[in-house]
C-alpha cells in the first residue's frame, strides 16, 4: 500500500471516519514508500510520539483500525511512509523500515479509563500534524499537554450524572419516579464504594461482582419491606433497581470496540477485549447470584414483576433514554458541545427500540439491532462534522439499550425457580443482545461512510452551482 498526499484515498479523509485498513490480520499494516528525509534520531522521536498517541487512544477503548489508521496519518505528516504499526490488547509496535538500520519501538498499554475529550483531543493532534505545519517538537509538547490535562468534569459530576443515568434507565423500564429515585440513590453508593476499592488496587472483576451485590441488596431490600409492610408490588420492583445498576456497570465495557475490532480483521484484540468483557459481565452475574440466594436462605420472599405491569408514557421512556446517553457521555468526559448530540442520539435509539418492540413486534435481539444500527448511522454521518470520533457517539448513544434487566431476570429465574436451563438460555439471550448491540452499530457506521460521501459530492454540486450563478 503506498501512501500519496495527493491522491484521493482513504487516508485522504479525516480521522473520523476511517476506511479500514485491509490485510491479513495477523499480519502488521505497513505503507511503503520512499525513506523520510529525518534522521534516525529524529525517526525515534516519531516513535516515541507515535507509540505515546496510540497507547492513549487505545486505554480509552478506540477501535485497533482507527488507531493504526491514526498513527499512519501521524507518521505521514513528518514524512514518515515507511511504518509498520502492530497493536495488541496489551501493547504497540512501531517500526520504520530505514534503508541501513531499521528502527523498532514497543510500548505495554497499562491504564485504561475512559476519557472522550482527550480522545478528541487526540485526533485533532493528528489531523494537525497530517496538515502540515507542526513541527516534532510542537506535537510532542501538544501531546503532553493533552494527557497532562486534567478531566474537564469534577468527580462528584460524574457521580451525579452516573446517578442521574441510573434513575433513567428506571424510567425507560417503565418504573416509577420512586424507583428512579432509589436507583439514582443506589448507584451513587456504588460508584463511591468502587472508587474506594479501585484506590485500594482491587480488580476490576471483584469491583463487577460487589457493585452487583450492592444494588442486589437493595432490591432484595425493597422485597422486604415490600413483604413486611404489605406495599404495592409496583411502588418499588426490585428488578429495576438492580438492572438500573448493573447498565451502568455493563456500559464501561468496551463492547462495541471489540466488535469493530473482529469485523475490521484483528482477532488477537478483538479476542481479548471479548474475553474481558464476558469475564466482567459473569462477574455481574456472580454478584447477582450471590446475593439472591442469601435473600432466599435468609427468607426474603422472592418476586418478580414484569415491567409491561405499569404505566409510563412512552414520551417519558424515550426522554429517559435520552437522559441515559447525555448522563453517560457526561460520566465519560464527553466535550460539552457534543453531549447535547448524544442526548437527541439516545432518544432516538430508544424511540427505535420501542418501536421495535411494541409495534414491530420484532423480539428484544431485533428491536435493539435495528436502534443500534440507526445509531451507527448517525454515528458515522455526524462524527465528521462535530469533529468527534465515531466511538463517543456510538458508544453513549446504544447506552440505553444494554440489557441489565435481562441479565437479572436469567439470574433470578437460576436461583428462584431453581432452573439452571432456562436461566442459562435467558442468559445466553442477553448476551445475543449485546451482540446485536455490536453488530448494529458496526454496520450502522459502515452503512454511513458511502452516505457521507454522496452527502459531500451533493454539497460540493450546490457550492458550483452558487458560484456559477454568482458569476
């Protein structure tokens, strides 16, 4: 693959919207090309900025294709054709191929948090660089004051929104305004509790399993009362207070990255990314577990109503889903001017899924492929325009969607009914959801690059226009 500045290609677009790279997967993307004019130290220095952008982008959970396609463009803006760029789940190889001593760098990948400002951030840095002008000096002090700056949101903003998030997803399950108000109140306690833990150096998997726990209890509490004070089963479902926790649990998983990864041909980190996502989400499902059967062994009586049992408007569902979004892009340090975007995205994604489900009559899988891939859509329509990665949009804007009370249900029908089959095949069905979710937005995004590309040949039709009747 030889990389031409003039010529109209893929590298020619922004980073945004990326036409994947092609190859055999296994193998590094290299572009070749005729030797920088650098010297070597100075090709070590485009290293060392290289392998320091990719591993930021990478922590926060940028698909493998969009970030080699990143670092190509970064190498390209100093004259650097010969790369050879390798990223796994857990570390970057960089490499230039130079004519008498070939040079090699590697970096391990340790944090990972996700930050969609200094995303942006990131690939603005690169889009700079790519146009010219930057000097190696000026983009490595720009890079470090990208991951030098601190987040743009107070963390008890973030805790705030990730209860605000909460309460929505109450809303959306068709709960009342009670039951928004102990989700919001419960999540709040667990994203303090698990902030406490990760200070300590606890595991993320035991983090999963106590912030399941902790929301458990509180349904299991609610079961109580409800039995002990003869309340109405649909003043304070348990069911939705636990789902309500466990979707903001499941939405920091790095779902969609993993999917984008397997479909654009890289395996080995779509492999990885696969696996820690099932691995944290059994860890949900062991939190759950646990919890349930001490409510039973200590003689909680155990029940379960359906959500379609009460009465939200389906305007108040398709706002809550839109609070779920905005709450999640604030919760992930989203840019300001790009949260009221995901905001409108999330109500649109739940407006579809209700459609799916209540008109459509297309089961849970269906209906939420079909929301996810108008949010892949619009993902990939917009992300150019806003200068914003495709991942934000998507990724905050399928939020409402992830299937918390699924996952619940299949646990409480294991432990409740003692039915390991048909708890296991509710189970297997929430992950076929999250799938869906994968897949919808995947193909939603790649659906929206010819689209934008016929949208920006009709716009420059109508500027030759205006000019010509101007003249």
């Amino acid at each position: 693959m030889t990389y031409d500045p003039s010529a109209q290609g893929p590298f020619r677009q922004r980073a945004r919207r990326v036409v994947r790279p092609q190859g055999p997967p296994t193998q590094p993307l290299a572009i070749r090309g005729l030797q920088s004019r650098l010297t070597a130290e100075e090709e070590r220095q485009v290293l060392d900025l290289i392998l320091r952008t990719g591993d930021a982008m990478v922590a926060t959970g940028a698909p493998v294709a969009d970030v080699t396609a990143a670092l190509l463009r970064l190498a390209a803006g100093f004259g650097v054709t010969r790369l050879q760029v390798d990223i796994t789940f857990i570390s970057i190889i960089a490499s230039i191929d130079r004519d008498d001593d070939p040079i090699t760098k590697v970096r391990v990948i340790n944090l990972r948090n996700s930050d969609y400002s200094r995303l942006a951030e990131l690939f603005d840095l690169v889009d700079e660089v790519h146009r010219g002008g930057v000097t190696l000096d000026d983009a490595q002090r720009k890079l470090d004051e990208v991951l030098a700056a601190p987040h743009p949101y107070r963390r008890w903003i973030v805790t705030l929104a990730l209860g605000l998030m909460a309460s929505g997803v109450a809303l959306l399950l068709n709960g009342g305004w009670l039951v928004a108000l102990v989700a919001a109140v419960t999540t709040i306690v667990i994203d303090r509790t698990l902030r406490a833990l990760r200070r300590w150096g606890l595991p993320y998997l035991f983090q999963q399993v106590i912030g399941a726990g902790l929301a458990t209890v509180v349904g299991l509490a609610a079961l109580w009362a409800t039995d002990r004070f003869g309340w109405s089963p649909t003043l304070l479902p348990p069911s939705l207070i636990v789902a309500s926790g466990i979707v903001v649990l499941l939405a920091g998983l790095s779902l969609v990255g993993s999917a984008e990864d397997a479909i654009a041909g890289y395996p080995l980190t779509a492999a990885a990314r696969t696996y820690e996502v099932v691995l944290h989400t059994i860890g949900l499902v062991v939190g759950i577990g646990v919890m349930l059967d001490l409510g039973q062994r200590a003689g909680i009586p155990l029940t379960i109503l359906e959500p379609g049992t009460l009465n939200i408007p389906t305007t108040i569902q398709i706002l809550s889903g839109g609070l779920i979004a905005g709450a999640w892009s604030l919760a992930s340090y989203t840019r300001a001017r790009t949260i009221p975007v995901v905001l409108g995205v999330g109500m649109v994604a739940a407006a579809v899924l209700l459609l799916g489900r209540q008109v459509l009559e297309i089961g849970p899988a269906g209906s939420s492929f079909l929301a996810a891939l108008v949010v892949g859509l619009i993902a990939g329509g917009l992300s150019e325009p806003l200068k914003t990665p495709n991942l934000v949009i998507s990724v905050c804007g399928i939020t409402p969607l992830l299937p918390g009370l699924a996952i619940y249900n299949a646990m409480f029908r294991m432990v409740e009914g003692d039915d390991v089959v048909g708890g296991t095949g509710q189970l297997i069905a929430a992950f076929g959801i999250a799938l869906a979710l994968a897949a919808g937005v995947t193909l939603g995004e790649f659906l929206a690059t010819p689209l934008r590309s016929e949208m920006d040949r009709w716009q420059r039709r109508v500027a030759r226009r205006a000019r010509g009747t101007r003249s």
